[in-house]
C-alpha cells in the first residue's frame, strides 16, 4: 500500500510539472512580435524619415508590441487621433510617451496613430500610422486582368478612393477598447483557463 502511495504522488507530480509546462508554452504562445519604429534608424526626425514605408512592410497583429526609441532631451512620442494625425496638431494628445524607449502594445484592431510632440518635427515626416487589420492573414491580392471591354471606362473620380480616404474610414481603438482577439486566441485562452483548473486540482 505504501509503494502504491508512493507511485501516486510520482505520477501526480509529473502530471503537474507537464501541466505547468503547458501553460507556460501557452503563455508564450500569446505575445506578439516585439518591433522597433524605424528599424536601426530609431524614432527621429529629419527630412529623410518614412515611417509611411516601414509600417507598409509589416504586418501588424493584436499582442504586438511596438518599441520607440530616441533621445529623449529633444524628442517624444505622442498618440494622437486621425484628425490630429493628418493636421499635425500635437496640442491634445490621447497618450504621450518621453522616457526615451517606451512600448506600446497593439490591445485591438484598428489603426494607431503617432507623432512627435516637440514642435516640427510632424510635418518633417516623424509620424506613424499602424493598421492592426481583423484578419491576421493578409495575403497579397493579385491585379485584375485586363479586358477587352468597349464600355467606358469609369470616372476614377467616382469609382476609386485614396489611401487617406479610405484609412480615414477605418475606426480608430480608444485606450479603454476592449481587444478584438482571432478566434485562435479565445480557443486558447479557454483551454489554457480549462488546465488552470485542473492544475489546482490536482496539484492540491
């Protein structure tokens, strides 16, 4: 009988170090990519700055987490609203950031917008439009062939909207929104909830 004690609490407490295991892959299954503004060049201001390219060659995703780095005597960062965004009017600011290497994480789907707070430096090009699309699937749509159609071609003016335009009908998330997860993470946040509770009680 105390042999077969002895098997049990082996076999429970290798079942709770796996369980603990588990959720710990799970947890860092959960963080998103960790992406620094401007790559090497860090968060700066001058004419040669392009932050409308860097953010076009990512892929953004809630979990995200976006890294500023710059110096932080002569510069900040500041979120700012869309109306704001294009104006470069740095005088309500929703957040603003100036330690010099802050974080953001991307918490729901939507477009972030960014700038800096000291004078000059927006209209210079230090500003940054992160789009968090819903699907986390972006994939590349191919051209439309061409035709052969005698019909008229119609007004662009009518029939084509501009990139301002159209991310200026996307909604912007607030601090306090609620994070829109993929469907993946709501499964895996229900599982990982499912194991907690088992952990506790097993390991009890």
């Amino acid at each position: 009988m105390e042999l077969f004690n002895e098997r049990l609490t082996a076999i429970k407490t290798m079942l709770c170090m796996l369980l603990m295991i588990q959720l710990s892959l799970m947890a860092i299954m959960v963080k998103g990519e960790v992406y620094k503004v401007g790559d090497s060049s860090g968060w700066v201001a001058n004419t040669n700055s392009n932050y409308s390219n860097w953010a076009s060659s990512k892929i953004f995703r809630v979990h995200d987490i976006l890294m500023f780095e710059y110096n932080s005597t002569n510069d900040n960062v500041i979120r700012v609203t869309h109306s704001d965004f294009r104006s470069c009017n740095t005088s309500s600011p929703i957040k603003t950031f100036n330690s010099g290497n802050d974080s953001f994480t991307i918490k729901a789907h939507g477009h972030y917008y960014f700038t800096s707070g000291f004078p000059g430096h927006c209209v210079t090009g230090q500003k940054l439009d992160v789009r968090v699309p819903k699907s986390s699937h972006v994939a590349a749509t191919p051209p439309p062939k061409p035709t052969t159609s005698l019909s008229p071609s119609p007004n662009p003016s009518n029939s084509t909207m501009s990139p301002m335009e159209s991310k200026a009908m996307a909604p912007s998330p607030v601090d306090n929104a609620v994070a829109s997860h993929e469907p993946k993470w709501l499964l895996m946040s229900t599982i990982g909830v499912a194991i907690s509770g088992f952990v506790v009680l097993v390991c009890s």
